[in-house]
C-alpha cells in the first residue's frame, strides 16, 4: 500500500501547509497531492540523514518545499526539497562555484534527488520590500556583478543552445501572431539574439535575480537565492530586474544602471535582453496564450535605445 495513503505520519513530523496541497492539487490534481507529500517524506528521511531538527513553520514556493532546521551543532540552516529539472539540475554546482559569494551558501547537496541544505537567510528581510526600487535595483546589479565573475562549470546547460533552439522555434510561432505590430517585434528580438548567438559567453548565470530572490542575513546585507544557472552572457541577466516592479518609464534608467555596473557592452546586453522577451514570448505563445504586456514594453524601449 502506497505510504501517501496515509499523510498523517508525514504530518507528524512536517507541517505542509494546506496551501500548498491546494496549489499543486490545482496544477496537477491528485498527481499534485502525492507530489507535495512525496516531498515531504524525503525531508523526513533527511531530516535523518543530516541529522537536522525542524525549528519553524514549513516555507514553500511553486516548485520547492523549504524547511527551517538545526544542524546538530546548533547551527541554524534550511532543508530545501525539488525536483530535479533542466531548470535546478545546476543548482548544487553553481552554489558551489560562488562558495557564498554574492549567493546563499551551501551546506549540504544531494545531486540525485535535488535536496539541497542551505544556510538560513532571513525571509522577512526580502529586496522587494526595499522602498527605493532603483536602489533595489542597483543592489542586483551589484551582486551578478559578483555572481557573473564567475566563470560556469563544466556541463552547465549553455545559453548557446538556448539561443539556437528559439531562433529554431521563431518562424513558426510568429505565423501564430495576428497583431503585424507584435509580430514585428517578437521578429525584431529574434534578429537581435541572431546577430549575438555565435558569442553566448562563459560565465555562471543565475538567470532568475529578480527581487524576491535576494534576502538579507547577517553576514551579508544581501544575497541572491534559488539560481536556475546556466552558462552564458551576463547580458541574459538583467531581465528579471526590470520586470520586477515594472514601472514602463524605469526601463532605460534601470538597464543604464545595470550595464553601467556590470561594465557591459550595451549593445549586446540589449540583445540579450530582447532575447529573453524572446524566450517568455515563445513559451507563452506556444501554449496559446499571448505575451505579456509588460514583457513586450521592455523590448520597445530598448529595441532603439543608444548602445
């Protein structure tokens, strides 16, 4: 009989929240449930492994399962529980090249299942409470500036392959569009990710650096969580920090900013970025929805916009 028949024993140990299993209930139906509850019972055997105690209530994301603990020598940590993807199979690996520097640090991995242990930041001192949004923006300059020092680990997914498999995907997808002007534009990205896709860089990316990814601890005032690397330009990360907060008027200030921090090139760090719009439109479109406004907004401001 299948052990998530019976998810009391599991909530003797961990609490799940009853949001979670209603999300993923959801998303995926009773698949959903087992899932959450296949996720805590591999904290269990975990907590057991590390030998780690459970010292707060559950945290959760869409996609991960996040336990506060205590090490066995006191030490204070987090039990962080996923599934391995082509979007955190990198996870370990990329914790380890930055060794704390700019990123939480990691104290414990589990290649196979993804159970990663983690320092324990502090999640009520999260960047996008930060009142001054170019401020907060500068502070995520600031650290991929660290983060993107870095050069990428051996088999790293690359952004090389990232580009060409939408260059790819392009021609196809912009028949599904009816509006000429947004046609244009999602063609205009794809053509900028063209003139940059033999160069896609070396350096460890966390592709994902938006605001609620950077918590503050005490032996840092900031540092970024949940990377979902790759190998490539830095010029690839600057989009999550001008979506996040979207203010259209903000765009050109914040990309200015960022580039000016990093030292990037500005007309490749345009392209890229493009290519990201790019990347989210394609997603998007192929599941027949449309792009998101805020998404095509960006690439408008910066498709002219002086390199």
């Amino acid at each position: 009989m299948s052990r998530f028949r019976h998810p009391s024993r599991v909530r003797k140990v961990i609490d799940i929240p009853d949001e979670l299993i209603a999300q993923h209930v959801r998303y995926d139906g009773e698949a959903g449930r087992a899932h959450v509850f296949a996720l805590a019972e591999r904290a269990g055997r975990f907590l057991d492994h590390w030998r780690l105690r459970v010292d707060g209530p559950t945290m959760y994301g869409r996609c991960a399962l996040v336990l506060p603990v205590l090490r066995a020598d006191g030490t204070r940590a987090v039990l962080k529980l996923q599934d391995v993807d082509e979007e955190t199979v990198g996870e370990p690996a990329a914790l380890r090249a930055w060794h704390g520097d700019g990123a939480v640090r990691l104290l414990e991995a589990d290649d196979e299942s993804g159970t990663l242990l983690l320092e324990r930041l502090d999640p009520d001192r999260m960047l996008d409470a930060h009142p001054d949004a170019r401020e907060a923006t500068l502070i995520v300059a600031r650290l991929l500036a660290r983060l993107t020092s870095t050069q990428a680990p051996p088999d790293m997914r690359r952004l090389g392959d990232i580009a060409t498999a939408m260059l790819e995907r392009t021609p196809a997808v912009l028949e599904t569009i009816p509006d000429p002007a947004t046609r244009r534009l999602i063609a205009d990205c794809a053509a900028a990710v063209r003139e940059v896709a033999a160069d896609p860089g070396d350096r460890l990316l966390h592709w994902d650096l938006h605001f609620e990814n950077v918590l503050a601890c005490d032996r840092a005032p900031w540092l970024a969580i949940d990377p979902k690397p790759l190998a490539g330009d830095p010029g690839f990360d600057l989009f999550p920090a001008l979506w996040n907060r979207f203010d259209a008027d903000e765009v050109e200030w914040r990309f200015d900013a960022m580039t000016g921090v990093l030292g990037l090139d500005r007309g490749r760090a345009r392209a890229w970025t493009l290519g990201r719009v790019l990347q989210n439109s394609l997603w998007r479109l192929e599941e027949g929805d449309t792009p998101l406004a805020a998404h095509l907004e960006i690439a408008r401001r910066l498709r002219h916009h002086p390199g």
